[in-house]
C-alpha cells in the first residue's frame, strides 16, 4: 500500500515528538530502547523456537520413512527367506528322480525333468527381479557372513578353509544375508596321520615280501 503524504508528515511528527521527549527525558530514552530490544530478543526466540519445531517435525517425517520402508522391506524378506524351500524342493525332487532305479528307465523321464527345470527357472528369475541371488561359495575362502561350515574334509591339494563341497545354497536379498551357504570346508592332513599313512605303506609292503 502507497503511503500518503499525510501519513509520513504524521510519522514525522511522531518522531519529532519522540525526539524532544528523549531529549527532555533521557531515561525515557533507555526504557524504549529496553522495550525494542525486548522485542527483538523475543522475536528471536519465537524464531528459533520455530525452527526447531520445523527441524524435528522433518526428522520426525524421515524416521517415518524409514521405518515405513524397513517394514515393508522386513515383511519381503521373510516372505523370501521361507519361499526358498521352493526351491530347495524342486532340487531334492529332481535329484530323488534321477537316482530312482525304477524312473532311469523311463523313456519320459527327461521330458519330466525339463518341465520341472522350466519352473525353477521362472521361480529364479522371479527371485532375481526382487533382489534374491545365490551365493556362488565353490573354491572361495570360508567366509562365516556367508558360509556355514558342516563340515571339513581332507584335502592336501587344496589350501585349508577353501569351500570344496555346498551341501545346500545361500541366498542374499538386496546386499542382506537372506540365508547362509551351508558348506564343506578342505582341511589338511595333520603330519602325524601322513607318518601313519607311510608306515602302514611300509608295513604293507614287508607283509607282501613274506
């Protein structure tokens, strides 16, 4: 709104007034100077007081995001983690089928077998748009955030702790540990049962001679 000339030749007067009764009055002068700076500090703390009510009410609203999206994400990932005795399932079947006497010589047997093959494949690929892969553990170095050892076999020609054996897979959902590589582990041979190896080599062989 555009200020009339009345209206400033008004506020002039005001403080023409105001001047002549601080010069008057000094001490008039410091309580209005008081009563301003008053003023100021409350509007200071009024804004502050604000600010940090906006700032808490954002980090209120971040918390409920994440805890929105942790839930959700918790919910898929135990969803996941039980649907993977799907597949588990289907391995065991296939594998029952193949060491089945009875079904090795039936000639539908390898069409059977691709059927069943066509669906894990379409329940893998399902995983993997959601985020699930397997653990590829064979010939890498036990790592127990991955892997859970079962148990160690011997195996001089490996170095001791490498995965030889997967007894059943693991899966990671988004960069998460969904389930643990359940494995076998190379150990090597101690040197007292290598001495015992050699010596019932040597034994052997005297008993031949005889």
């Amino acid at each position: 709104m555009m200020t009339t000339p009345d209206k400033k030749n008004e506020d002039k007067s005001k403080s023409e007034v105001k001047d002549k009764i601080h010069k008057l009055d000094p001490e008039k002068k410091d309580i209005d100077n008081n009563k301003e700076q008053k003023i100021e500090d409350k509007l200071k703390i009024v804004e502050d007081k604000l600010l940090r009510t906006m700032a808490e009410m954002e980090n209120q609203r971040r918390r409920f995001e994440k805890e929105t999206k942790e839930a959700f994400e918790f919910g898929g990932f135990n969803f996941a983690k039980e649907s993977l005795s799907l597949l588990d399932n289907i391995d065991r079947a296939v594998n029952s089928f193949k060491s089945d006497a009875t079904l090795k010589n039936n000639k539908d047997l390898d069409k059977f077998l691709e059927g069943i093959e066509v669906v894990k494949k379409d329940l893998v690929s399902i995983f993997k748009k959601n985020g699930i892969d397997s653990i590829e553990c064979l010939n890498k170095k036990f790592d127990p955030n991955f892997h859970q050892a079962m148990l160690e076999i011997e195996d001089n020609t490996k170095q001791s702790g490498i995965v030889i054996q997967e007894i059943q897979k693991g899966y990671m959902m988004n960069n998460r540990l969904l389930r643990p590589s359940l494995v076998g582990v190379s150990k090597k041979k101690d040197e007292g049962d290598k001495k015992n190896e050699v010596n019932d080599k040597k034994a052997e062989k005297i008993d031949t001679k005889k």
